[in-house]
C-alpha cells in the first residue's frame, strides 16, 4: 500500500504531520493556523483544490469560511494551488 501523503491525510491527523512547521510558524502561529485549518473541513487541501477550481479567489474563499485571506493564500502556495488572488472582474 502506498503511504499516503501528509497533506491527504485527514485533518485528525494534521497534528502529527504538522505543516505549519514547514512555514516556520511560531506557536501561537501554529495554534490559530490549526484551527483555520480545521474550519476547511476533514480534507483542506481538496476542499481549497476545489473551491479555486470552481472559480473562487482567495479573499472569497476566506470570507466563505471565516478565516483570514492570507491563510488561504498561504496554503494554497505551500500546496501548490494554481489560485488568482484577485476577482477577474
């Protein structure tokens, strides 16, 4: 069986992975980080795949789920997340 990646992983399982590591966060960072994370549901970097698939920008998404705009934009350049961080209006 294939291992499966981190980042696939459901988010109870996010701790263990702990990307936020990666970015370099602080603790307090990793703490707020962890719960935005968790608002994008059990499987965030598909939820973001998705929504930035259907159209969505970063500043929409983030107001969809109530977290910061930065957050969005962030993970979606850790994960690699073609994104427009703009409306194309």
């Amino acid at each position: 069986m294939d291992p499966v990646s981190p980042i696939a992983r459901p988010i109870h399982d996010i701790e263990s992975t702990n990307i936020f590591l990666e970015l370099g966060m602080d603790d307090c960072e990793r703490t707020a980080s962890l719960h935005h994370l968790q608002e994008l549901g059990p499987m965030p970097k598909a939820t973001l795949e998705a929504l930035v698939d259907l159209g969505l920008t970063d500043a929409e998404i983030a107001g969809y789920f109530g977290v910061p705009k930065s957050f969005v934009t962030t993970l979606a350049n850790f994960w690699d997340i073609q994104h427009d961080k703009e409306p194309a209006r």
